[in-house]
C-alpha cells in the first residue's frame, strides 16, 4: 500500500526533484550575489592617459577640464581664486575666460541639481539611466556653448591645452579581465 | 518502523543520487553561479577620472582638483562619493570629498612635490561597493621648488584670506619674485627663480571643501 503511494507518480518525483534543483541554483545565485554585496570591486587603469594620451576622446578631456574648472554661478572668493589659478596655464583673453566661467557657473548648477535629484531618486536602474543621460547632456551642452562663443585665438589655446595637457593627466578605468 | 521505512524512501527518493543525478545538482549549482555572474558581465564600468594642481597666482596656495566621470553601461550607479587629497612634501594631507568631483586646498609653504589623490567610490546594483583610484593609480604631481617667505600668513587661518588680499599683497611686496610653470616629465614643476631654500613649515589649517 505504502509502497504504491510513494510510487504515486513518477512525474510527482520529477518536479519535486525539479523544485530542489531550482533552490539550489536560487540558493547558489543568492550566495554569489551576497558575496559581491560585502566585497568592494576594484576598478583597473585601462587607458593612462600619461603614456596614452591619444587614447583619450577629446570630448572626455574637454568634460573633465571643465568639471575640475567649474565653480557656482555666484563663486565665494576662494573657488574664484581657485578657478583664476587653474585657468591662468589656458592663457585666455579676458572676455573669454570671462563668458566661460558663467558658462561653467551654469553647468554647475545643472550637475549639482542632477546630483540631488540622483540622491532623491527610487534608485532604480531606469531613473539612474537618465540621470546620467541628464547629466553627460548638461557637460556636452557647456562644452557646446563654450566652443562656439571663444574667440578664434581663445579655442586654439584652450583646444592646445585641453589634448596637450588635461589628456595626459586623465586615466580611463574599466574591470580587469 | 513503518515511519521510518517511509522516511528513508522518501529521502531516497529526494536525495538519493543515481549515477547521473550527482552531476545534474552540480550543474544546478553551477548554473546558479554563472547567474549570478552574469550580472557582471552584462555591466561594463568605464569610470574616468581627472586630477589637476594649481598654483594661486600670487603663490601662495595650491589647489587641487579630482574629478570623475562614470560613462559606464548595464547596471544602475548611486551614491558616487570622491575623495580628494593633497598630500604636501612635509607629507601632511589635506582632504575634500563631493559627490563626483572634489577641492583642496593647502598653503604653499614647503619645496617639493604636492601630490593630489582622487579616490571614488560607488554602489552598482550588479555587484555592490565599487572603488576605484588609490595611491597608486589616480595621482598628479605638481614640483614646487623655492619658497615664498615673504607671502606666507603666521596664522594659518589667514590662509582663506589670500586669495582676496593678493592684490594688497602685491602692493606691499613689489619685488616678490613670481613662480614660472614648466612641464618636465609629465610632471608640472613650478620653479620660482631666484629661491631655493627650504622655508620653515606653517602648520596648515585649511582643508578644502568639495563641490
């Protein structure tokens, strides 16, 4: 009697079986995920732009610049003296150097908004998406900006230092693979 | 006995591994694990970062500038947190932090070279705390060689203050000598002619703010 019930159904023992394999794999994925919850991953220089500077994407070099150059629209005296001292090696006219600060001033104000908007958000991966959409289109759009009002003497200077200098001081990361 | 009779069987039932059942659980854990890398593999990190060191015009302040762009495809990224240090010859750091960019800033009191460190980090929705940068990896150099003596505030508190008295400054020390800046090596030395001792150290006080 008993026999036969546990002989049931063969198809009774397939899914049993199928339902343990299932945890197992869940089980094994969570592990490795949890594992990679506590771990720290650690990016690699992929692209130094020391030895490789021709590696470098003239837009990534021209965004870097002028997030490292930017400062708030109203600056306090130190990120103007700050930003007078990063800006004196471009070699800029003043009214250059002049309508470029404001154009970085709202850059900045554009970035820092995105930034609380990315600290406010659900954290999913759609809402990250555009942040970082709004955010690579607030750099290209000050570049944009800049580029066309410079003076002709005013983009060649900053063009020589931005693929001269900044490329050589910018490294790409990636994972080791 | 009965009960144990049916417990056994149906242990063996679930349990109980037929020569070709062993290496079906194994691919299930296996498969479990290569899931669970999958994650990985689908995301691809391209983290840029950039770091700059600046003389003040007069000479007396050196900045530093760290900042990060994340170009990176497949997972969600949150939480970006940078980390930048300027480290003095006199090997005193002076750290600022932001969100994807960070400022120092520290008196230039010392010869030798001033290092900047940019260090980031971030949570990925694939595979957890992500870092990148560090000692070895995400620095710039900036070689000062000299001194400026005459410039240089007793109270390290005034330090905040050079910026807006550069001009007065200038005023009061016509013949101050001015740093020139060169590119040696990859490295930025600012050499001020004229100068070469090694001027006492001011204990700094200012460290710098991130944007």
């Amino acid at each position: 009697m008993h026999k036969r019930r546990w002989h049931l159904s063969k198809a009774y023992w397939f899914g049993l079986r199928l339902a343990l394999s299932a945890c197992l794999t869940f089980a094994a994925a969570t592990v490795a995920g949890a594992q990679n919850a506590g771990s720290v991953t650690k990016l690699v220089v992929v692209v130094d732009g020391a030895t490789n500077p021709e590696q470098i994407p003239d837009d990534l070099a021209y965004q870097h610049f002028f997030l490292a150059v930017a400062a708030h629209e109203q600056p306090s005296p130190q990120e103007v003296a700050r930003q007078s001292a990063q800006l004196a090696p471009v070699g800029l006219a003043a009214s250059d150097r002049q309508m470029m600060t404001r154009e970085l001033g709202r850059m900045m104000t554009a970035l820092e908004a995105i930034d609380a908007a990315e600290r406010a958000s659900d954290g999913s991966v759609t809402a990250l998406s555009d942040l970082k959409v709004q955010r690579a289109a607030a750099r290209a759009r000050a570049i944009t900006t800049v580029r066309g009002a410079l003076s002709t003497e005013g983009a060649s200077a900053l063009d020589d230092y931005v693929i001269g200098i900044v490329k050589r001081g910018i490294k790409i990361y990636g994972t080791a693979n | 006995m009965e009960r144990l009779t049916e417990f056994t069987s149906f242990r063996s039932r679930l349990f109980g591994l037929r020569p070709t059942q062993g290496p079906v659980l194994l691919c299930c854990l296996a498969a479990g694990l290569v899931w669970a890398s999958e994650a990985r593999a689908q995301m691809q990190f391209n983290v840029s970062s950039y770091n700059q060191i600046s003389l003040s015009s007069d000479g007396s302040t050196v900045y530093g500038t760290s900042s990060f762009i994340d170009n990176s495809v497949g997972c969600g990224h949150s939480g970006y947190a940078t980390t930048a240090t300027l480290i003095t010859p006199d090997s005193t750091r002076f750290s600022g932090g932001g969100y994807l960019y960070g400022n120092t800033t520290a008196p230039y009191d010392t010869s030798g070279t001033y290092t900047e460190l940019g260090q980031l980090s971030f949570h990925c929705s694939c595979v957890g705390t992500v870092g990148s940068g560090g000692d070895s990896q995400c620095v710039a150099h900036l070689k000062l060689e000299g001194g400026r003596p005459q410039n240089r505030h007793p109270n390290p508190k005034k330090e905040q203050d050079v910026a807006t008295s550069a001009s007065r400054t200038e005023q009061q020390n016509p013949q101050r000598l001015r740093p020139t800046a060169v590119v040696v090596s990859g490295l930025l030395a600012v050499a001020i002619p004229g100068a070469g001792k090694r001027i006492p150290v001011v204990q700094p006080a200012t460290a710098a703010a991130g944007r």
